[in-house]
C-alpha cells in the first residue's frame, strides 16, 4: 500500500488515528469521514492511495476537530438538517491556532492531573465555531484527550504487542504485529 503524506513532518505517530478508531472515538460513522475525504473536505495526514482507503491516519488536530464536525452532525439530525460540506471544511480549516503536538503530550502526560485535558477541551471549544458547546461536544473532545493519554501511558510502559483486531500506525511503529 503507497501512502502520501500531509504535513506530516512534526507529527508524533502516538497522536496519529486510523479512520476506524477516529470513527469510534468521536461516535461518527467511518464511511462518513471517508466520503467527506474523497469529497476533498480535508485531507488525512497520511492518505492512502490503495483501494482500501483504511490506511488513511489523521492528526490528533484533526481528530479533534472531528469530534466537533461529529457534534454538529449530530446536532443538526436532531434537528431534522444535515451539515454541508462548507461547515465540514470550515470547521476542520477554522483558522484559529491549533494546539501543538508538543503540547497536547505536555498536558495529557500520564503524570499529569485530569485538569489538564479539561483546559484543552476548553481551548478547543473557544476556538470552535460553537463556543458555546454543550456536554455531549465536551465528552466527544475528551474520548480523543483520553486516548492521547492512554498511547502516552503505554508508550511510557514500553513496546507491546498490538491489542487484536485494532492496529494502528503506533502498534505497528511500537513492535505490534
């Protein structure tokens, strides 16, 4: 499988998602998030060029914004609307500054109080297009900061095997099979 990167220098692969389990964390469907890649709304940071488009990865950046693209797609079913792509590119482009890798491993170091992905979540939600998101957007941006946190913690712990049926770029980089 050929992959083209996007930016990829600078990233940590610890903070990289495949679509699958970007799909799980932020309760959106995998499909979705593919059709809006291949719509060109956004581009993973290591895009795939096979068949499969499973080997796309995105940044946690982006899992983040997702995870507020995700919201609003919710938010907008309830209310009987869909989300088109302009508020998808909008939001996952919003030109706020994003908070670094270094950063977001600064503050959900396992060592570090829970606080600290609290005051992100609440960066990322001033920065959003909503500030004024509700609960639900909250708990989507936390499952992204708590995943960062458990990678970082088993990072810490040393190689491992991959868990099964979920590979991911840090498994595979990590001694995974």
């Amino acid at each position: 499988m050929q992959t083209e990167t996007n930016g990829m220098a600078g990233t940590n692969k610890l903070l990289l998602f495949s679509t699958d389990e970007l799909a799980k964390l932020v309760r959106l469907d995998a499909g979705t998030i593919l059709r809006w890649v291949a719509r060109g709304d956004f581009e993973p940071t290591i895009k795939s060029k096979g068949r499969g488009h499973g080997g796309h990865f995105y940044s946690a950046q982006q899992a983040l914004r997702l995870a507020m693209v995700a919201y609003h797609v919710d938010d907008a079913r309830r209310k009987g609307t869909i989300i088109g792509s302009f508020s998808v590119r909008h939001i996952m482009t919003v030109s706020k500054e994003e908070i670094s890798d270094e950063k977001l491993i600064r503050n959900c170091a396992p060592d570090r109080d829970a606080y600290q992905e609290e005051a992100i979540v609440k960066e990322l939600a001033e920065q959003g297009p909503a500030p004024d998101c509700d609960p639900d957007q909250l708990d989507r941006l936390l499952a992204v900061l708590r995943e960062i946190r458990r990678r970082l913690r088993v990072a810490a712990q040393g190689p491992r095997p991959a868990e099964r049926g979920s590979q991911t770029l840090f498994d595979v980089d990590a001694g995974g099979a």
